[in-house]
C-alpha cells in the first residue's frame, strides 16, 4: 500500500491557515485537518494531454472514469490518474474556455467547474487539507479554500461563493466508449513520474475504515458504496449505483419540492439526475429509452429521446436541455457526513 493520504492525506492534526487567507469560515475550522503532503504536495495537472478514446489500452473497460461536456465535446479522465493528482486544470475543445475537474479518491467524488470571470479565470490546486475526508481546492488567485462536495469556498476573500458546474457522467470506460467513440481520453503525459497502474491507497475502496474523522456516520449502508447523490434545496437523496437493473431503470421522483428523474444501470455502471419540469412549465413522464443508440437513454410521452446529459437529441423538443441539479456519485460514508439527515431510496423505480 502506498498511501499518498488521497486529497492531501496521510497525516493528522489541525490545519494552520494558508498565509494571506481570511480567517472566518464557513465550516467548524477546527474539523479542518492537514492531510500530510501540504499545498500542492499532490500535483494538479495543469497541462493535460489528450488521445482519441477509440483504441485506447492504457485503461481497462471495466476501470472507472469521469466523463465531462465540455462545450460540445466528451472528454474523459481515468481514475487511475485522478488517484495521483485529484485536479486538472483544462479547457473546452472548440472554444477554449477554462475549468477544472477535480476528484476526491477518499471520498470517491467527482465534480467540475466552469472558470470564468467570475473566478478571475484562476486555476486550481491541491490544498492538502480535508473537511470531512474530502477535498479542499485552493484557488490560485486569492488562496481561497472550496470544499469539493460543498461546492463552496469556505475561507478566503472568496468566502460564500459558488461555482458553476459543468455536467459530468462517472461510469466504466467501456460504457462512455460506447456511448461517445469519438471521446478523448487524458494520457498518462502529465509531466509527473507516477505508477498509474498502481492504486496507491492499498484496500481503502474496499475497507469500511476511513483514514480521517468525519463529522457523522451512518451504517445504514457499507460506507464505500457508490452512491449518486441528489441535493435539491435542503433535500439530500442516494440511490445505490449497483441498485439498478441491468438495464436502464428510472425513478421518477420529487426531491425539495421539485419533480426529478434519476436513471441508472448498473451493468454499465451509471447513474445520473436531472429536473422534470422544463422552462414552459411542463413536467415531462420520462421512462427507459427503447431504442439501442447507447448514448440515449430516456424517452418521454411527447416523442422526445434524451441522451446521457439530458439532451433532447430527436423530436419536437430537439435541442431542448433538462434541469441541471445537484448530482454526482459518492462514496455514502461522505454523502452521509456532509448531510446527515440523507435519504435512501429503497425499493421498486
């Protein structure tokens, strides 16, 4: 086991405030500990290089990987990568616009931001530091620190604040393979001389052990089970990844007031979630799509064919885009410390 301390892990003890950085926050500071490697002692990737998906050996169809839109192209980034460096700096293929991807391997999470002006086009690093076993990003132009699965920076002149999210799909290679072969995929080309085929947190996926203190716990599920996690409003819900079907199944439900619509399959190791009430007011009956293209996987009762991202992609609603929520896949011990009066969905769709 070569234990990096995943997210800055490896240590223990309470974190010192980065120099320059405001000293309110808006989570208990003194739950806020050092992981051990320090600020960027786990290296972002800043100059990412990609390779046309189709062909790819380095990383097997089973092996997890994030997908994300970016503008209108599918980029994807292995785990196996994102186990050694948790964030990458990046831009969209066709316009060039700045985000960052980042993923927690303590806590199985991953999201994406856009950076625009709005976060003075900065990047993003590694603070070393953890709330909850999970990430802290600092940003580059004022040192801010933003909790990962909070979405929020919670120390620094940035304080409150809240980035856009880009749309992002966790699922096997072989799926996203399917589903977009024209993706591209990062290479191992990141300047950084690392074993990419070596987990370096030993039996950690597997282990009901956690490295670090988290606020609460719950067993009411194994604490690595992957969960897509759906928050809407003060309402936080999980469905169990592995819960699907072996084919698409969806769960049409209400989550803060809201109607939502969660599809998942657990042979191709999916799950995602979107809003069901579209712009006009209409609130769409979505069900399990029929056809065979791989990257559709919803229909709905007006003819509307919705791929992955929740793209109407045929019919009279063609172009149309359902609501984005705040969706995405981890481990339940962290779903669970973050919002402790989480709901499981259990049962039938």
């Amino acid at each position: 086991m070569l234990l990096l301390g995943a997210c800055g892990g490896g240590g223990g003890g309470n974190a010192s405030p980065n120099p320059g950085v405001v000293q309110s926050w808006l989570i208990p500071a003194e739950q806020v500990v050092d992981g051990g490697p320090g600020q960027d002692g786990i290296p972002s990737i800043d100059a990412p290089e990609f390779a046309p998906l189709a062909g790819n050996t380095d990383v097997g169809d089973d092996e997890l990987v994030i997908a994300v839109l970016a503008g209108s192209e599918v980029k994807v980034y292995p785990h196996a990568i994102m186990d050694w460096h948790e964030v990458v700096n990046d831009t969209t293929v066709a316009s060039n616009d700045p985000f960052v991807l980042s993923y927690c391997p303590l806590t199985g999470s991953a999201v994406a931001w856009a950076v625009d002006n709005a976060l003075a086009n900065t990047t993003f690093g590694v603070s070393g530091r953890l709330y909850n076993s999970n990430l802290l990003l600092y940003d580059r132009e004022s040192s801010s620190l933003w909790v990962q699965m909070m979405q929020l920076a919670v120390n620094g002149s940035r304080i409150g604040e809240e980035p856009s999210n880009l749309r992002i799909v966790e699922t096997a290679k072989a799926t996203i393979s399917a589903m977009y072969p024209d993706a591209l995929i990062l290479t191992r080309n990141t300047g950084f001389t690392r074993n990419y085929d070596e987990y370096p947190y030993g039996s950690y996926r597997a282990d009901p052990g956690l490295l670090f203190p988290v606020e609460t716990t719950d067993s009411r599920l194994h604490s690595k089970t992957r969960v897509l996690g759906v928050k809407i409003n003060s309402q936080v819900k999980v469905y169990q990844v592995d819960g699907f079907g072996p084919t698409t199944q969806v769960i049409q439900d209400q989550l803060g007031g809201r109607p939502v619509v969660v599809a998942g399959n657990a042979d191709r190791n999916f799950a995602v979630a979107f809003g069901r009430e579209l712009g006009d007011g209409t609130v769409l009956n979505l069900s399990p799509y029929a056809g065979s293209d791989p990257a559709i996987i919803l229909q709905d009762d007006e003819g509307n064919v919705w791929n992955v991202w929740g793209t109407a992609v045929a019919g009279p609603r063609e172009g149309a885009q359902l609501e984005t929520v705040t969706a995405y896949v981890a481990y339940w011990f962290a779903w669970a410390a973050f919002y402790p009066q989480v709901e499981i969905h259990f049962g039938p769709s």
